[in-house]
C-alpha cells in the first residue's frame, strides 16, 4: 500500500484543518518545501498536495510552494484544489506534478472529466470528498445532492484512464478518530479505480486494517505531524507484503 503524506497550503505555509474547517486551522510550517523534504528523508516516496486557497477561490494560489517541493524532494507529488479546467492541469503538470487531483468540476461535469482524464491517461486523479456520503465541493463549503458512489460509479462508466481515486470523509479529516472503513470499502467495491484512503487515519492498527482490505494507497496527515503515527513505522506495515 502507497503511503503518501500530506501538505496541505495555505496562506504559503502547511497547515492542517479540523473537518475542512477553515477556522480551525493549525500552521504546522513555515516553509513547506523544509517539511516536505522531512517526510522524504523518512522514507516517503510520494507526496500529497494541497492547495486549500485554491480550493477555495477556484484557481491555484499557491504555485511557488508547489514548484520548491517538486524540484527539491524529486519523488512523485499529486496535487489537488482549485483545478476547474485544462489550462490550469496544464500549469500543474508544466511544474513536475505526477499527477492532478479533480474534485469540483468532476462533481459538477462528469462527462468533462472523463474526457479530461483521456486526453492526461494516468495523470488525473478523481477526488470525492463526501459528507455523510453526499459529495462535498468549493472546497467542502458546499455540500451536493450527489452521492460519493453514484460520482465514482458514473465516471469509471466513461473511462479507464483515471489515476485513481481520492475518497476523504470529511467528518474523519484532521479528528484522529480513524477512517470511515465501511463507506471506504463500499467505494472499493463500486468501481476497479484505484482508492486512495484519505481522512481519519491516526494508529498503526488502522493502517494495518487498510492493508488487510487491500487498499490501493492512504494518506496521512495530522497524525505524523503531532507524532501519533512514526513515518518509518507507518511505511514498514505498509509495505510489509511487498517485502514478504
């Protein structure tokens, strides 16, 4: 299983919210690229990238903090928030960036996505950020009348060449109360996209049940940041059938 930390930008600095929150807002870092290459030298070899501002305004705020870390860690980065057209995936991938995350365009023209994800194969990642099972975009301000299933279902129906799937239930993101295991294995079950745990994971107990349902990758953030989980440790249960 993939193990990818998160930096989440705000403002030019790493942060983490409480439930997308973005009053409840803890600066973890002044300089994301240092943070960055801190997770690197433990073993990381993706990144997770977050560009809450963008999220936000619709477009990319934080560019110069996405290119340092590109450029500095040399590992694979995927990059989410504020991603509504082509112009802007363009910009992204021109800075090094492994792969594009999509979530409120995706929501809002499914059909747009698929084509997207045809004309970037393997480059755009499909984020579904879902409260109470109901898709939530602009950022988590809004929630919509789309079921996170029903999202995955209709675009894997269009195409194949989706990177994977990021699934956050954002009543866990940023909690340390562990991830939501039945929405997630429902969503494992709906479509072959690969799915990308995001949102609650806080123990090595947890990673280890991931790994037992044969998730494809997770993401951890406040957790490493406040020591809860070991990064090292994290990617030895991780990888662990893969060495055995």
């Amino acid at each position: 299983m993939q193990i990818w930390p998160a930096i989440d930008l705000l403002g030019g600095k790493c942060v983490r919210l409480q439930q997308g929150d973005y009053q409840r807002e803890t600066v973890f870092a002044d300089d994301p690229v240092a943070m960055a290459l801190q997770w690197v030298k433990a073993g990381a070899r993706c990144l997770h990238l977050v560009d809450l501002d963008g999220a936000k305004s619709g477009s990319p705020v934080n560019q110069a903090a996405i290119r340092g870390i590109v450029a500095e860690t040399g590992v694979p980065c995927q990059v989410g928030g504020g991603v509504r057209d082509e112009p802007t995936i363009e910009a992204l991938l021109d800075l090094g960036v492994a792969r594009v995350i999509i979530g409120t365009r995706a929501l809002r023209e499914p059909d747009w996505f698929a084509r997207a994800s045809v004309a970037y194969p393997k480059q755009l990642v499909l984020g579904i950020d879902a409260r109470n099972g109901m898709v939530a975009t602009d950022g988590w301000l809004e929630t919509s009348q789309t079921s996170a299933v029903e999202l995955a279902e209709r675009v894997a129906s269009q195409t194949h060449q989706i990177a994977a799937l990021v699934y956050t239930d954002i009543a866990r993101d940023g909690m340390l109360s562990g991830p939501n295991f039945e929405q997630l294995a429902q969503m494992q079950r709906a479509t072959a996209i690969p799915v990308i745990a995001s949102g609650g994971v806080t123990t090595l107990e947890d990673i280890q049940r991931l790994v037992d349902m044969k998730t494809h990758a997770c993401i951890v953030g406040r957790a490493l940041y406040e020591g809860r989980l070991d990064l090292e440790d994290t990617l030895r249960i991780a990888r662990r059938d893969v060495a055995s």
